[in-house]
C-alpha cells in the first residue's frame, strides 16, 4: 500500500480544503466568530493555521505507518517511490510546524513584556492563560476517552490503576499519559502532541523571570547572547534530541519581537516576500539535503522568514487567504485531536484501506470537530477568564497566545 505523489500533493490540501467545507456548512454565528478581529499582528493568526496544517499533514504518515507497518515513524523510502530529498522535506513538516508554534509563544510574550516594561499582572495572566488552554484540552481529553471507551479501553487490574490512568490525562503534557486504549499506546492516540503543552506551561512559569529583562537593551543583549550560547552548545552537541531546537525556537521569537521596535525604514525592508523567501529557501535546501529540522541552521532560516512574516509579510499573499486565518482560530482545538481521528479511521473504521482516504476524512472530521470545540468551548473559555480577570485590579493584559 505504498502512498503515491498524487496521495502526497491531495493530502497536502487537504487542511484547507476540510477548512472551507467546514466554514461553507457553519452557522452565522460560528463564521462570526472564526472571523473575529486578528488584532495588530495579522499575519500571526494565519501562520499558526498554517502550522497546525503542517503537522496535521506530518501525523497522517506516522498514523498510517503504525497501523500498517506497526512503527510510529514518519514518511520514509518504504512508504513512498518519490526521491528521498522530498521525503526529507515532506516528513520534516511536522517539526516546521512545532518550531513556528514556539516561536508565536516568544513572539507574544516577549512584545508585551518589553512594551509594559515587565510590569505584568501574573494574576490575570495565569487566569488568561489557564483559560485559553484548559477547557478545550479538557473537552479533548473527554472526547479521547470516549472514543477509547467505545472502541475497546485497556484493562486494568484495580480502580487506583484507572484513578492513576485518568489523572495522568490531567496532567497537560507535564508527563507521558498511561495507555487508555486497547489498539494504541500510551498518548499515541492523540499523536503525542501533548507533550508541546509540557513544554509551553514550563515556559509560563518562567515568565516572571523573563520579564526581569523587559528593558529594550537588556532585553536585546540576553536575547542574543542566549541565542548565540545555545546556538554554539547546538554545534558542539551539547543538547540531547530536539531540545536545543525547542530552546532556540522560543529565544528566536523573542529577537523577532525586538524587531518591531527598529526604524520604520528598516521594518519595511524586513516586511518583504523576498526575505521570507529567502529564509524558508534556507530551511528548505537544509532539510533537502538531509539536515535535521530542529537543528541550528533550518530553525535559523525559519527564524529570518518569521521575522519578515512578524513583521507583516504575507508570504506573497498566503497569509492574507482567509481559509488560513480560520484555521488559525481553530489551531489548538486542531493541533489537540487531529491524532484521535486518525486513529479511528486508520485503526478502527476503515481499516485496510489505502493512504489517502483514510487520512483525508480523518482531517475533515477532525476540521468539523475543531470548528466545534473553538465556538462552543474556546471561546467561552477565553470570554469567562476575560471577565474572571477584570475582577481583579486593573493593570496591563498579555494577549492571547495558543502556543
């Protein structure tokens, strides 16, 4: 059952494509709120649905490798005939999508603690943020075990090993859940992605201390001298896996902030399709050539093109489509469960089948599901930690982040 180029190109579009099809059957008031005001970094917005479509295309190789070849690995020469510099690009998407998401997170948090001069609310920021994130991880979680349930749950041998299996889902990411299916492994029902949301909560602790050094020029100097110190102990191999990368990521974002507060000359030339060109054109030969994606020189060609795209740059006009804005809006809701509607499809309902439409209906349920849980749980989520927090003192707001 090898995935052929057609499979390939098809499943590439098959985000945006499930995107318009679940806004086209929206009701009013949904569309009203997918297509809420982006706030000053428009270009922000978009580029997180483009992220969350990155990975969402990465996990369909990994779903369907596991449930044919019993292997949780990504696209590879076994799967596919196309040439193996394609595959290296092609199965590099998912980290592509992780490396922007960290970079949104330094972005956002960065910009507001240098333009509130660290005088920050943490009060209403853990509010702000343990609203954003809980109820629709929570939602999720619910859903998993339902679809676990209903399908075959794993076996325990007494009622503290359900206690314990249960608590570990509520833990964010913090550590690895226990296996709560029959069919899959541990949190490979969701695709492992819960273990970004680990990541992002270690970050929001540290942010009191990183607003320590919200003062432009000390920001700029212990940005860059971290960013080269991390970047030196990434080519001396200091970092295990993927970390240096993730590290890099968050600290990249930050420079990027920092760009915003150049000479409206310079910013006009960094807001330009070219530089962002340029920079993906970097990542892109890096990981051709076989560079793995969360090493230095890929995540520094995604960190010139974020700094033009953060800067306002639609990427020839990509960023500007709608279809992208909206799955921006639906991103976390996205990211959270696509990994769950890959295992029902490939495991459960249609097993057997070949690559693509297993894959592409798995996404469009999950598109529908997303669209779902933003209006009806994101939302309201957001709208109650908003009104939660303003009954506290008034002071400086962090804006919104997913990532």
């Amino acid at each position: 059952m090898a995935i052929t180029p057609t499979d390939l190109l098809l499943i590439i579009f098959s985000p945006a494509c499930a995107m318009l099809i679940a806004y086209a059957l929206s009701t009013s008031s949904i569309k009203k709120s997918l297509n809420t005001n982006p706030g000053i970094f428009d270009k922000i917005e978009p580029l997180r649905g483009v992220a969350a479509a990155l990975v969402v295309i990465h996990h369909s190789f990994y779903s369907y490798n596991l449930t044919y070849n019993a292997r949780w690995a990504p696209l590879h020469a076994g799967l596919t005939d196309i040439p193996q510099p394609l595959i290296n690009i092609i199965a590099s998407f998912g980290g592509v999508g992780v490396i922007i998401f960290f970079m949104i997170t330094g972005f956002l948090f960065v910009d507001k603690a240098v333009k509130c001069d660290g005088q920050i609310d943490f009060k209403k920021f853990y509010i702000g943020r343990f609203f954003r994130i809980v109820p629709a991880y929570i939602f999720v979680v619910i859903f998993v075990f339902a679809v676990a349930i209903l399908t075959g749950a794993r076996i325990y041998q007494s009622y503290s090993d359900y206690i314990s299996a249960v608590f570990s889902w509520l833990l964010f990411g913090l550590a690895k859940p226990y296996t709560i299916s029959s069919h899959i492994d541990n949190y490979l029902i969701v695709a492992g992605v819960f273990w970004t949301l680990g990541v992002e909560w270690k970050f929001y602790f540290l942010y009191p201390l990183i607003c320590q050094f919200s003062k432009i020029k000390t920001a700029t100097v212990a940005l860059v001298l971290s960013a080269v110190m991390v970047s030196f102990l990434m080519i001396i191999g200091f970092f295990e896996g993927i970390n240096g990368g993730i590290l890099l990521s968050f600290i990249f974002g930050g420079l990027a902030a920092l760009t915003l507060r150049f000479s409206m000359i310079i910013r006009s030339y960094l807001k330009n399709s070219l530089v962002s060109a340029f920079g993906l054109s970097i990542s892109l030969y890096c990981i051709y050539i076989g560079m793995d994606v969360y090493s230095l020189f890929p995540c520094l060609g995604l960190f010139i093109a974020f700094v033009s795209m953060s800067n306002g740059d639609s990427v020839f006009g990509i960023l500007n489509l709608k279809v992208f804005r909206w799955m921006g809006a639906i991103s976390y809701s996205l990211y959270l469960s696509h990994g769950v509607f890959y295992f029902l499809f490939n495991k459960i309902l249609m097993n057997n089948h070949e690559y693509l439409a297993p894959s592409a209906i798995a996404v469009l349920f999950a598109v529908a599901f997303s669209v779902v849980s933003y209006h009806f749980v994101e939302v309201k989520g957001i709208s109650f930690g908003r009104n939660l927090s303003n009954k506290t003192k008034k002071s400086y707001l962090v804006s919104e982040t997913t990532y």
